[in-house]
C-alpha cells in the first residue's frame, strides 16, 4: 500500500463527488445544456482517475518499480484538465472571462495519457510476474 497514492486518490473522488452534487443540483439552472455536460465531463474524469489512483495504491507493493512518477504525472494531470473544464464552464456564471485556459486542458489530458503511458511501460518493462 502506498498511503500518498491513496491520499490523492481518495482526495480526488470525494472532491468528484461534492463538485457532482453541485453541478446536478445548484448548477442545473446555471449552466446551459453543453456547459452542464463540459462540468460533468471534469467530473467524470475526476473520479475515474481518483478511483484509478485509490486502486493503485492499495496494489503499490505488488509492483516491483516504484509508482511514484506515473501517479504524480496522472495526479497533475487530472487537476489541470479537470480543474480547467470546471472554470471555462463557470466563466458565464462568474462573469469573468478565463479563455486563457482553454489550453490548459489538453495539456492536462496529455499529462493523464504520459502518466499512464509511463505505467504501461514500467509494466511491459517487469520481467516480475
């Protein structure tokens, strides 16, 4: 087990889930149809990736490398990528114009894709059965 992948983990879903209710419940009147599904989208990778990163590190010793750089990579990743799809989605609502992060996005998918890209290696890599 690995108490720092669990932590983020763990911190990801429970925040997923607040940002879930609010987004159903306080938002539903906000936010227009496609900007309601942009935030839900943030939230759903949210909480894959935190329960991704839970079960990872309940398995931690299992691996024979160390999980630390993909996970931290994954971590990074989803906060930009989520994080940024809350705020563009918000920007209407809080009159404030944050198109600025529109690149900030990709970027966070492209860190998520390197994370697990990373992992996936480390994998094929282990000559440990």
């Amino acid at each position: 087990m690995n108490k720092k992948i669990l932590i983020s983990g763990i911190s990801l879903i429970i925040i997923a889930i607040i940002l879930g209710a609010f987004g159903a419940h306080a938002l539903k009147e906000v936010l227009s149809e496609a900007k309601l599904k942009s935030f839900e989208t943030g939230v759903r990778y949210q909480m894959y990736h935190g329960l991704a990163l839970f079960i990872l590190g309940l398995n931690a010793d299992r691996f024979s490398f160390s999980l630390k750089l993909a996970t931290s990579i994954i971590f990074i990743g989803v906060l930009l990528f989520s994080i940024s799809i809350y705020f563009l989605a918000l920007q209407e609502s809080l009159q404030m114009s944050l198109k600025f992060l529109g690149p900030i996005t990709p970027l966070g998918g492209l860190l998520m894709i390197t994370g697990w890209t990373i992992l996936l290696i480390n994998v094929i890599k282990n000559k440990a059965s």
